[in-house]
C-alpha cells in the first residue's frame, strides 16, 4: 500500500494544492486558497483530470493533471495546465 501525495503551487496571489490518498485508487482533491473546488473519490491508473477556478474577475479556468503510472510502482506525477501552459506542480512533505 502506498502513502498519500502533496503537490503544491503558488499562482500569483493564490495557491493551489492537490492531495491524492493512499494507494492507486485513494481520493483526490483540489483546493484553491485552502478551500475544495473539486474532488475524485478514486484515482486510476494513466491521466485523471480535475478542473478548478481561480477566483479572480473575471474567473480563470484550469485543469490539472494527475499522472499514475500503469506499469511501474512509482509515485503520481501532477501538472497545472493554465492559460495553454504547463507547469509540474513539486510534492511537498506534510507531516
């Protein structure tokens, strides 16, 4: 059984973090500025997709990608993709 995963990113005056749960089908969820926008009761093996806001005004729409390998045992991999660019989000330890 695996552990669970932290991504963390800062844009601009917000932030934005992904938890992904235990295992290769533990929950994920995305806040923006601490709060869920959007939530996954199981992730799978390949790409999961959440999408979110920014709230700004007007909103600024963003996905974000969640990378689980297929073969391998290897820890998720989480990009944000805004504005048409991507950016790897880091994993951060939480304790």
């Amino acid at each position: 059984m695996g552990h669970s995963h932290h991504f963390h990113l800062d844009q601009g005056d917000h932030s934005i973090t992904v938890n992904v749960g235990p295992g290769r089908s533990g929950e994920i969820e995305l806040l923006v500025d601490g709060k869920v926008v959007a939530y996954q009761k199981e992730h799978s093996a390949g790409m999961n997709v959440l999408t979110g806001e920014l709230p700004e005004e007007p909103a600024h729409p963003f996905r974000v990608l969640l990378r689980q390998p297929h073969l391998v045992p290897s820890m998720p991999r989480c990009t944000l993709e805004l504005d048409g660019v991507e950016q790897p989000m880091p994993e951060r330890l939480v304790l």
